[in-house]
C-alpha cells in the first residue's frame, strides 16, 4: 500500500489532497479497502453513485453492452442515448436533451446555450449571466467563472466576461446585478460545495419576476440535486417553476460520466448541426447506466423513500446534537469555528465512516439513495463517537 501511495505521489498531477486509503471492492453502501476494512459510504463518491456499489441490474447492463459496442461517436444514432432522452423528458417540463461527460460540460454547455439563444434573437448584447455567491458551477474557464467564489478563481484570471455575481438568497443584490444586458439567472436549489444552502422560496419567487421583467432566461444546476437526490428526480419539482434549462451530471450515471442538458424547445433549437458538441457524450456506456438508474429511481415509491430516509437522517443528526439542514438525502451540518469539519471527515474515516465536507465548514452527507434507515442509523453511531 505505502508503495502504491508513492508511486501516485510520483506519477499523477498532485492536484488533490488524498486520503492514504484505496478501496477495492464495493457492495451496497459499504467500501473495502486494500486491507479488508469495511467502509459505510455516506458520500457515494460525491453524490454519485445512486444506486450504489455492485447493483445487479447496473453491473449486468453495462457488461453487457461492453461486450456489444462502447463507442461510435455522434455522428450515428445510439439507442440507449434516445432512450434516456425520452425517459428524462416524458418526467419533466423541458423538450430536449444534450448528452456530455460531466456536469462542468453541462453547465459550459448552458452557457453557450444561452449567449446563441439571444444572438438568434437579434440581440447579442445580452449575454451577462447573473450568479450567486456560494454556488459551484465547475472549474473549467467558464463555469469556474460562473462559481462565484473567488478561492476557486486564484491563479487563473482573466475569467469569462460577462458573469456577475449576486449574493445568494438577497433579492436586493439580485435587483442590483440584473440590467438590460443580462440573459440568464443561473443557480442551484440546494449549494453543494458551497455548504448545502437551500434556496429561500421568497427568494426564488423574486427571480422568477425578474426574469419576467427582463426577458431573462432561467437556469438550473442540478448536477448535485438531479435524479433523486432531494426526494423528487428534479429539486425543482419541489417548486412551482419550470426553468428554461436544467443541468445534470453526477448520480445520472450511478458511477459513469455522464452530463445532460435539459432544455424548451425554443431554447433547444438554436443549437443547429456543428454549433456545440461532444465525442463521447451520450455514447452507449454512459446512457446504459443512466438507463437503469432512471428505471430504477423512477419505480413506485423509491423517491418518497428517499424523502423519508432524508427526513429520518435529519432526525437522527439532531439527536446527536447537529444542525442538519437540506431536502432528500442531500444534508448538510455547519459546524462550530472551534470544530474543523475536515477533521471530523478524517476521524470518522478511521472508524469505518466515509462522509464530505463543504463550504462553511460543513459536514456533507450524500449517501447512495438506496441506503436503508439501519444503515443510516450505523453510520450516525459512528460519526457520534467522532463528535460528541
């Protein structure tokens, strides 16, 4: 292990901060490592792997169609992609999907979607985005420009112009940002890496009169919240909204790379053959998997369990004297100045507990949506040994 360790340190870009373990094998909602150690996974590979570790029908999905075809490219028509295209559309208010390989191509993507949305309007002065203080869009040039968090930013100005930032959840801030240049509010329902900062109704009221008032169109980040995650396939279902562009990636692939961009006809249709696209997005790996994933979130009754599940973590993270805040399974608990939440991650890593941390110095818990309440109860006794 301290060999395999080194030679990582030696041979790969040290642009992450690893924790000394390697897993090996996964099952369910539990990791083994390379010493036989079992993990309960609370993190699911950051909100990624839905269904799990080793879920029949996914791992039997993607053998077989490895052993059929992997790749053709777009210029062909893929099966499985449309498949997933009817599936995502026929169960939300949007008309047409774009397939890519992450969520920061989703979100460069709907940033391109939106500047050749107003350009075909005749208006190309209005491409300004508005975007909010604690939201994480992404670290390619474009969506780290869209993050409106200025660590993320050091080292690589100039950024994307035409980005300006608001502060989240102040309609104030918000009136200040917008003006006749600006194309699009983009922001998510619940911040992710920002600290699991849900968004205030009010709030989202005030940016659906705004973008009334303005023409302005209406993009969502769900590449954290999709599929599942908060109790409903989409965060904005919760709602009474249907934006004009919705972004996903993460748990769509239960584990395999994938983004998607949803979008209304009327926006969808200014992407014309050659104005955007992707070698390998949607090929016939990455929709397999997301294929059954959607099967499976969408049978009767899976995404109330996750609501109930959500609401049964909630509970138990206060009982334990935390301030859980969040939707579904997607919770997040700040933590006092005194209590480092990256060392709390790092205790409970040594007792068999795999959970995130976020901004603000929070504890983030994005477990599988198939993690059962006993399971759940587990993990809550071990992260109390760690902080109480």
């Amino acid at each position: 292990m301290e060999k395999f360790i080194e030679e990582g340190k030696r041979y790969l870009i040290q642009n992450y901060a690893r924790y000394p373990v390697s897993f090996v094998k996964g099952e369910g909602v539990y990791l083994y490592d390379t010493e036989g150690k079992r993990y309960i996974d609370m993190l699911a590979g950051i909100a990624v792997n839905t269904l799990g570790y080793n879920h029949p029908l996914l791992t039997e999905a993607l053998c077989n169609q490895i052993k059929d075809v992997i790749h053709v490219s777009n210029l062909f028509y893929i099966q499985p992609q449309i498949d997933v295209a009817k599936i995502l559309v026929e169960n939300s208010c949007l008309d047409r999907v774009f397939f890519c390989n992450s969520g920061a191509e989703a979100n460069e993507t709907a940033i391109k979607l939106v500047r050749k949305y107003f350009y075909d309007k005749g208006k190309p002065e209005k491409f300004e985005i508005v975007t909010f203080t604690g939201g994480f869009h992404g670290r390619t040039i474009g969506s780290l420009t869209a993050t409106a968090q200025p660590k993320y930013h050091e080292g690589f100005k100039p950024l994307l112009q035409g980005i300006r930032y608001a502060e989240f959840n102040n309609v104030e801030s918000l009136k200040s940002a917008v003006n006749e240049n600006t194309a699009a509010v983009m922001f998510e329902f619940i911040q992710g890496e920002g600290g699991i900062n849900p968004i205030d109704r009010d709030f989202l009221s005030e940016i659906v009169k705004i973008s009334r008032e303005y023409d302005l169109l209406i993009v969502v980040d769900e590449v954290q919240t999709g599929i599942g995650r908060t109790g409903k396939l989409f965060a904005y279902q919760h709602y009474d909204i249907c934006p004009d562009i919705v972004t996903l990636a993460k748990g769509l692939g239960g584990g395999v790379p994938i983004g998607a961009v949803l979008a209304k006809e009327e926006v969808a249709e200014v992407f014309t053959p050659g104005t955007h696209g992707s070698t390998f997005g949607g090929n016939y790996i990455s929709t397999t998997a997301a294929k059954v994933v959607l099967n499976e979130v969408l049978k009767d009754g899976f995404l109330e369990d996750v609501e109930k599940k959500g609401e049964f973590l909630i509970e138990e993270l206060r009982n334990i004297g935390l301030k859980p805040r969040g939707k579904g399974l997607m919770v997040g608990c700040p933590l006092p100045e005194d209590i480092k939440a990256g060392d709390i991650a790092k205790k409970a890593l040594d007792e068999g507990l795999i959970i995130g941390t976020a901004g603000g110095n929070t504890l983030r818990f994005v477990p599988p949506l198939i993690i059962q309440k006993e399971q759940i109860q587990e993990a809550v006794n071990i992260l109390k040994k760690v902080v109480v």
